[in-house]
C-alpha cells in the first residue's frame, strides 16, 4: 500500500480534470443536499436574520450544490439580495459555485484558501455554513478550523455544519477502503466536528438526518464510490475483491446486485 494524503487527493479531484468523476459522484450524492434542503424551515431561519446588507459566508463551497438545491426546493423569494462568499482551496470549485448562485444569493468575494488561513478580517457573517465540505480537513487543523468558523460569524448568526457521523455511509466506506485497498487520513467525522466547535466555545445543536442512497448500475455505482474514496484508479470489481471493503460493499447489495447505502448526516446548528 502506498500512502497519500487525504487532502491532497480531494483538492486534485476538485478540479477541470476531476469533473467526471464529480458528475459520476452527484448522480447520487445530489440527494445529501436535497435532504439539508428539506431538513429545516430555511424561509424562517434566514428570514429572521435577513436585513439590507446581509452576508454569508459558504465553507469550502464544492460545486454549490446546496444553494442549488436551498433555491430548488425552498421558498426564498421573500429575502432580500445577500453578498456571498465562496471560500474554497479549490480555484476550480470556488468557479463553479459562482456560477449556479441566483437570487437572493449574489456572489461577492472568491476566497481560494482553506476555512483555518481565512484572515481575520473576514468575519461577521448573518450566515457561516459548510454542507458535506470538511471530511478531509487534516484532524490537526480541526480545532483551528473550528475556531475560525465560529469568529467568523456576527454575534446571533446561524451558523450551520452539516456533515456525515462514523456511522454513514461516506466514513464507513472510507475506513473499510483505508483498511482493504490504501492507507490514507481518515475522513474527520460529525463527532469531530462537533467536539471541536464545542472545544472553539460554541453552544452546538445536533440535528441528525437518516436516508439511503442506492443504485442498480454498476458504472453508476463504481462512479460514486470512486469519488467516496477520491480514487479512479481501483474499479467497483478491485473494491469487491479487496479484503474488509469487499465485506463493506457486500453489506451494501442486495441478492440482485443493486446497491443501498445508508447515511446519516448531523446538523449541527450554532
């Protein structure tokens, strides 16, 4: 086994040459963003802290798959237009969020870094949120990370992390692949997080939500395994085969071939 960084590997997939593997990964993963979409009354929330002026501030944006799916499946064309930051070590990712943005998100500064080396200078946001962005944070940086999350928001802002617990399907998948294919980082679990941003001195709610995600099609299922993992070199039939993922994987099919995944994301409010 050879053995590379986490981090490293997630920012090369996070890019023009990954972006195959990215729509290979979103024919199912979509759904992560639709169930945070569903998971709260959003009007609401960010109604209550919508004024002239507003920002937000969205860690390590992905593809902004969540403001896609906010816009598609909740009402917000009562709020006023808010400035949107994109932060994201990927300058490929911080493009692509921008250009799904419509009302009321209007996109205002593009931060290529990462959520820890964000400069003091950019805080007081009416909203902090990261949707399914931090499973490869070195767990040395996760305290300064959640340290800065928590500066970063204005005094009675929301701010939202939404990630998957060492159950889910994301980090179970991880750990088998760590174990049966190639050693890496692990992923940094909602647990984590949550005793981080706690450590950080935030009062932190944990909301959790349970789906499943699945799919006869083998190309399908290859696809958005490789991406679980950020590797496209180990094909669904060499993941199978491998010690401790193959049983992973076999947990996951039925008699039919298809395959369910389980997952259960925590929200975790401050």
């Amino acid at each position: 086994m050879s053995n590379r960084d986490t981090a490293e590997r997630s920012l090369e997939h996070w890019s023009e040459a990954g972006r195959t593997g990215m729509e290979a990964f979103y024919a199912l993963a979509t759904e992560d963003y639709r169930q945070l979409a569903l998971a709260a009354d959003w009007t609401g929330l960010l109604g209550e802290r919508a004024h002239d002026g507003w920002s937000l501030l969205d860690v390590a944006c992905g593809s902004g798959k969540f403001p896609t799916a906010l816009r598609k499946y909740t009402d917000l064309s009562s709020l006023p237009e808010m400035s949107y930051d994109l932060l994201d070590p990927s300058e490929f990712s911080v493009a692509e969020a921008r250009s799904v943005l419509g009302p009321p998100f209007a996109a205002r500064h593009d931060l290529v870094m990462t959520l820890q080396d964000l400069p003091d200078e950019y805080s007081g946001y009416d909203v902090v949120w990261a949707t399914h962005a931090l499973y490869a944070l070195p767990p040395a940086e996760l305290d300064a990370a959640a340290e800065r999350f928590v500066a970063a928001l204005a005094p009675g802002g929301l701010g939202l992390i939404a990630q998957a617990t060492a159950a889910s399907h994301y980090l179970a998948f991880y750990d088998a692949f760590r174990a049966g294919v190639r050693e890496a980082t692990p992923y940094t679990t909602a647990e984590q997080v949550r005793d981080a941003l706690v450590r950080a001195g935030a009062e932190v709610r944990d909301q959790r939500v349970t789906y499943t995600t699945g799919t006869s099609d083998r190309a399908v299922a290859q696809g958005f395994l490789q991406r679980c993992a950020f590797d496209d070199t180990v094909s669904l039939e060499e993941m199978e085969a491998a010690p401790v993922l193959g049983d992973y994987l076999a947990s996951c099919r039925d008699a039919s071939g298809s395959y369910t995944f389980s997952h259960e994301a925590a929200l975790l409010w401050l």
